[in-house]
C-alpha cells in the first residue's frame, strides 16, 4: 500500500508530538527489536523510532529494514529519527482515518 503526498503530509503531522517509542541500539535490528516494533504498531499504527549512536545502521536503513520486514510504510526519516506507519488489524482501536484524494 503506497501512501498518497496528502496522506504522508497528514501522518507526518501526527507524528510531530509522538515520542520514540522503539530505540535501535548495538544489537541493530535484531529479532527482539522487530517484535517489539511490530507490537507498538500493531497498537498505534503510526509509531516514532530512534536509532541510538552505537548503531551500526543509520536511521534510514533502519526504517527500510523495519518497514519491509513488518509490512509498513516509512512516513519520514530526519535525522536520527524515523516515523512508520502500519494499519492495525485490530478492532478494539480507533484506526487512523487517511484522507483520500
């Protein structure tokens, strides 16, 4: 599912007040880091990640490898930071409503 420019405009205004809530350290992303990403998203659906300094991979790199193999959507990459979204397969969540163009 590709996002439209409204709606990746739209998802990265959300994501302005989010905190990080998926930290990628040393262990990059290992299996423990993509079940914990994908559990975050899978709650909130628009999710905030910081890569840390002792990474060996950038925040972009870590966005891509996060998103591919979780099924999401990179929204934005600034600096150290990276913003993925995912609709949630949940019904006990309000789901984020995109707008269509």
């Amino acid at each position: 599912m590709a996002l439209t420019k409204k709606q990746v405009r739209q998802l990265r205004a959300m994501a302005n007040q989010l905190k990080p809530l998926v930290q990628i350290g040393k262990g990059d992303l290992s299996d423990n880091v993509i079940k914990q990403a994908d559990e975050t998203i899978e709650k909130r659906e628009l999710i905030k990640v910081q890569v840390l300094d002792g990474s060996g991979i950038d925040a972009k790199e870590a966005a891509q490898g996060l998103a591919d193999r979780m099924g999401a959507e990179v929204v934005q990459v600034i600096g150290n930071r990276a913003v993925l979204y995912r609709r949630s397969h949940r019904d006990d969540i309000e789901h984020i409503q995109l707008v269509r163009e």
